[in-house]
C-alpha cells in the first residue's frame, strides 16, 4: 500500500509482540523515512528504519524526540503486561502510567494524534463475563488492569479537557508468531505453538476450560490503523473501544492444533496466572467499534491456527 498521507510517526515498545508487526505496517503506508522507533539497547535482526533511544518516563528527553523528529503521531505501546506487572507492580505503575502521562502532556503541546492500547485486563470478576458491553462495571483487579483503567480515563479526560485526538483499543489476548510475546496471561495460546512444533507437547498454565477473548496479530493491525485513519467525528469513545474476534478454552485450542499435529499432548498445571485469567471476560461485545467505524475481523479459529502453523513453522526451520 502506498503513503496515505504525511506522517511523521514515533512509536514507544516498537520491539514487543505489536511494535514488531505494527512498525513495518506503519513503514509502508507512511514511508520507512517517517516511521520512528523509540527503541532499547537491543535491536532486533529484522529492524530497518528509523530509530532513537529514550524512556518514556523521561519527559524532557521525549519532548526532544518530538521536536527534533517533527512528530505528528505517537503509537505509544511500551508497557508491563499482567503477569509480569504481578511480579513488579510499582515499575508496572511507573512505566504504564507515566508514560501515558507524558505521551498526553506532549500531544496537548505539539498537537499529536496519539493511540494507545488497552485491553480486556480493564475489567475484573464483578464484570459480566459473557459478550461483556461496552460501559459496563470496571473493577480490574491486577495492577495491569488497574494501569489500563486509569490509563482510559486518563485519555477521555485530556480528550475532554485539552482536545487531545487520542484513539484506543481493548485488545483482547494476541496471537502472532513473529516475536513471542512476554509477560501475559493470554500468552499460553502463543506458546503452545512453539511447543507443539519444538517439542510435541505442552504444559498449559491454565486449566482447559478456560476461555478467554483472542485474536489473531493480522486483526489487530488491521483494528489500529482503521482506527487511526478513520475521520475524528467518528470516534465517539474516548475512553477505549471494546474489540473482539474469537474466544475458545485452551481445550478448543488443543483440539484444533491436533487437527493439523494429531501427536500433540497437552497437559494442564495452572498456575497464579490463572487467577488473572478468571477475573477476564469470556467474550466481549464490540458492536460500538462495528458501528461507529466500520470494525470487522477476518480471523477464526481454524484460519487462525492453520497460519500460525505454517508461519512459526518456517520461522523455527530458519
Ligand atoms: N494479553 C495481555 C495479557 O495477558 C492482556 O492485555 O497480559
């Protein structure tokens, strides 16, 4: 696809699970010269573009990021996910929150259309659990969800206050085979690729009957960039849009696998992580993102599982 229109982009995370597959989407609509990572002290192989260093914590350093690169647009995906904020909750508060904070702060000054993600982790065990609506009871309770929440509220109010055009999404748990994500609790139904390739079997951290909101990367990028380029009268939530594409227990998700590897074995040991899973909705009701800008998924179950298959297949023999 060609420029759509002229850009200068800066996106913080560009190195996790998303940054990897929604860099080079953003590199060939906007152009690679205006695509900027603000990237760590590694970088992966498959990186080339555009790339400075900083800490969204940091203020003044990111002011300068922006001004020197002419800004026009943050994707502003660096965060602790559920897990790993359980681990580390005050770093999980400093990182997610101050950096959204700042992020905020530089769009009122430059102007910046900004997005950010935020997720299922939103809701909690008093939220109704099955095709959960778009404004309903928010009582998260991991420090992730508690971010994300705050995070949300935090958006509309400098929406509100400031008419800052920031955009965001709830994402549901993201399945994609180019960087393996890190830290999540929806993260058994990557994982399980990468066993059931490498090794033939695998240790699921929650119990089979499980069932939590997925969807495959290809969706999600597709959500985002509709979302950004969709005309600003049209984003009626300011807050954050409820997104979805398929939910299955972790047993359908073994089930569907066998079909293409009948020899997998899956056995099930929960783990603390299974208690962040319980307090997430099954399915989710994202009729508002379907109506107000046009949001549908391509993505089931069996096309799901049949590309992560193939892809992760090549990736490993490489
Ligand atoms: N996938 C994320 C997690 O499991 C939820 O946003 O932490």
């Amino acid at each position: 696809m060609k420029s759509v229109r002229k850009e200068r982009i800066l996106i913080t995370g560009p190195f996790g699970q998303i940054g990897s597959e929604l860099v080079p989407a953003l590199q060939e609509r906007y152009g690679k010269e205006n695509v900027i990572a603000l990237g760590h002290v590694t970088i992966p192989d498959w990186y080339d573009g555009k790339m400075v260093t900083g800490d969204v914590r940091h203020l003044d350093s990111m002011k300068k990021i922006v001004q020197e690169n002419s800004i026009t647009q943050i994707y502003h995906l660096a965060s602790l996910l559920s897990a790993t904020g359980e681990s580390k909750p005050s770093m999980a508060w400093d990182i997610n929150m101050t950096g959204l904070k700042n992020v905020l702060d530089l769009a009122v000054e430059f102007r910046l259309r900004v997005f950010w993600p935020s997720s299922i982790a939103v809701f909690g065990p008093t939220t109704p659990k099955e095709n959960t609506p778009q404004s309903t009871v928010l009582e998260p309770t991991t420090m992730y969800g508690v971010t994300k929440l705050a995070g949300e509220v935090l958006c509309q109010y400098y929406h509100l206050k400031f008419g800052v055009d920031v955009r965001s999404l709830r994402y549901p748990g993201i399945i994609s085979w180019k960087a393996e994500p890190g830290g999540g609790t929806t993260d058994y139904a990557v994982t399980i690729f990468y066993d059931a390739i490498q090794k033939g079997r695998y240790e699921c951290f929650v119990r089979e009957s499980t069932v939590l909101p997925m969807m495959y990367m290809d969706d999600a990028i597709k959500a985002t960039l509709q979302l950004m380029e969709a005309p600003s009268n049209k984003i009626k939530v300011r807050t954050s849009y409820n997104l979805a594409a398929i939910s299955f227990s972790a047993k359908e998700l073994e089930l569907e696998i066998q079909k293409k590897m009948p020899g997998l074995k899956v056995t099930y040991r929960p783990d603390n992580r299974q208690e962040i899973a319980d307090s997430w909705p099954m399915s989710i009701d994202d009729s508002t993102a379907r109506g107000d800008w046009g949001w549908k998924h391509d993505f089931d179950l069996p096309l799901m599982t049949k590309v992560m298959i193939e892809e992760l297949t090549q990736k490993l023999s490489r």
